[in-house]
C-alpha cells in the first residue's frame, strides 16, 4: 500500500473597487442571472423490475427557482431512455421520450419552504412511453431519465445546465438519473464459486446477494498464511422472490478476482472477473475456474451486476 498526500495551495485575491459606477471587470461578473434548479432530496428506488408494471423509480424531488414564493416553477418533463447493454436480443436503444409533465399542484411546500414531491416513475407508463411490446428488453440493461425544469418566464434547465457545482453536495441536481432493469427472478438454489488467484482470499467485502432486502456477503476469507483460493457457497431464492439483487464492492488486486453464479437448473448464467488492465493473474497458490468458463468472463465493475434468470 502507499500513501499518497496532495497538497492544495490556495491563493487568495483580493479586490478593491468603489461603489460608483466603472466599467471595472468585477462591475461584469457581478451581472449574473439567477438560476433554478431541481434538487434530489433522496432517490428510494433505482431498480425497476419488468416482470411487473406498478415496479418504479421513485424520488423525492424539490424545486428551486430563484424567488422567494416559487412564483418561476411552471413545470417538469420527465423524459425516459433504454441504454441497451444485452445485445442478444437485438441493439435497441431508444431515444429520449416523454413520460410525464408534473406542475406545481403536483409538489406540496417542504419543510425548507420550496415546493417538494415524491415522484414515481411507474415500468407500465415507461414501456408504453418507448413503444416496448415484450422483447425489446432485458435484465442489465439501463433506464436513463432526464429532467427538465421549465419556468413562467421561459426559461428552462435540464442536463446541460448541471454545471459540477450544482451535481453533487447540497444541490444534488445533476438533471439526470438511472435505473437498473430487473426482473422476478426463478426461484430455486443457486450455486456460487469464488475464486482468489493468490491464495491469500479477497481484499474487500466480496459480493453482497439481497433476497427481497435480506442480504448476505459473499468472498473468500482472508486466512493468510493459509492458502484460501476457493469458496462455494448456495443461495436459496423461495418461490414469490421480487428482487433478487448481487453487487461487488471491488478489490484491492482485482486481477485476482473469479465470480462464477449457475442458476437453479445448473446452467451457468454469470462468470465474472476483476477489473484489471494487464489481464488475470494465477498464481502457484492460486485457483481459477476452468478454461472453457474463463472464455466466456466478463469484466466486473464495482457495484450492482448484471446477474438474473427470470421467472417464468
């Protein structure tokens, strides 16, 4: 491990100007015009399942347009996109669509005094919206939804108005959002493999498997000097499950990392390895799966993964 420290030098500028009028530059930059913005008090779902039309991604939204009574708020268009990332079935990425127009009768006066709303986004409108009749999607692939804040006055900001220092932090109003499709998954036993090619175990918490929100973690302990290169372990998803959800947290040596899932009729429906540039790496003390598994790996990337096998 290294550390790394950075150093940030600030200067501080000071200047000096009259209160008569001049044609000084800082007479310039203090002719701003004040803007709006919408502002993600907290996202509580980004998982939308198809297998049913009520599952949304839901909100809590509110809107700051400069003034004191909101008097500017005219509207929000909420506008949905498929990102395609399952090609199996065919490229079908779509272009931005409008969903929904919500007004300010839609938002009720928050604790802070501006107008706040908890907005759903419901599957049944979003597949209507982009024309979907049963196969143009998969689980993996991405919502993107855009929104846009149109004011009386004409004026309106979306996406290309999230500068950075209003996309993070207090403000969170990046105008733009995603979700991951999902769907009821079979239900049934499904059997994990985790591979370390060092023999050392994984270097972080592993993956975390949710079951309708009971969730449990999954890795190959770190047992050093002990060789620890394989684990498999079972979970059971009862028949009814709504969400079954898998998600990495990353590792330390990545490159060293083998996630192999076979679904409850023994087929296997995930085989993923760690994000690493120079390829895999198998040491003496190392495991890995077979060959014929590895040709079909795909790279893992830190957070939710696109593992499901759908219920019939």
């Amino acid at each position: 491990m290294k550390n790394i420290f950075k150093f940030l030098i600030c200067s501080l500028l000071m200047v000096s100007f009259s209160c008569q009028d001049s044609e000084n530059t800082i007479d310039e930059v203090l002719q701003y015009e004040t803007g709006a913005v919408i502002r993600t008090v907290e996202i509580t779902n980004q998982l939308v399942n198809f297998s049913d039309e009520e599952s949304a991604w839901t909100a809590t939204l509110e809107v700051q347009d400069g003034t004191d009574d909101s008097s500017l708020f005219s509207s929000i268009d909420f506008y949905a996109e498929l990102v395609d990332y399952t090609p199996d079935n065919g490229t079908n990425t779509t272009e931005s669509t409008l969903v929904y127009t919500w007004t300010p009768e839609d938002f009720s006066t928050g604790p802070v005094g501006l107008p706040r709303a908890d907005v759903v986004a419901r599957w049944g409108d979003i597949k209507d919206a982009l024309g979907f009749t049963g196969d143009e999607y998969s689980p993996g692939d991405l919502l993107t939804f855009k929104v846009y804040l149109n004011l009386n006055d004409g004026r309106v900001f979306g996406p290309s108005s999230a500068a950075g220092i209003i996309t993070g932090g207090f403000f969170s109003s990046p105008f733009k959002y995603n979700a991951l499709l999902t769907c009821s998954p079979a239900f049934g036993d499904y059997v994990v493999e985790l591979y370390d090619g060092y023999g050392d175990g994984w270097q972080s918490t592993g993956v975390e498997v949710c079951v309708d929100g009971d969730c449990t973690q999954l890795t190959v302990p770190q047992l050093w000097p002990t060789v620890t290169n394989f684990v498999t372990q079972t979970i059971s998803v009862p028949e009814g499950t709504q969400e079954l959800t898998w998600s990495w947290a990353g590792d330390t040596y990545p490159d060293e990392v083998w996630f192999v899932v076979y679904g409850p009729d023994g087929s296997i429906i995930y085989t993923g390895r760690g994000e690493a540039a120079d390829g895999m790496n198998l040491y003496a003390n190392g495991a890995a799966p077979s060959e014929e598994v590895q040709a079909d790996g795909v790279q893992m990337g830190a957070g939710l993964l696109p593992i499901a096998l759908c219920a019939q």
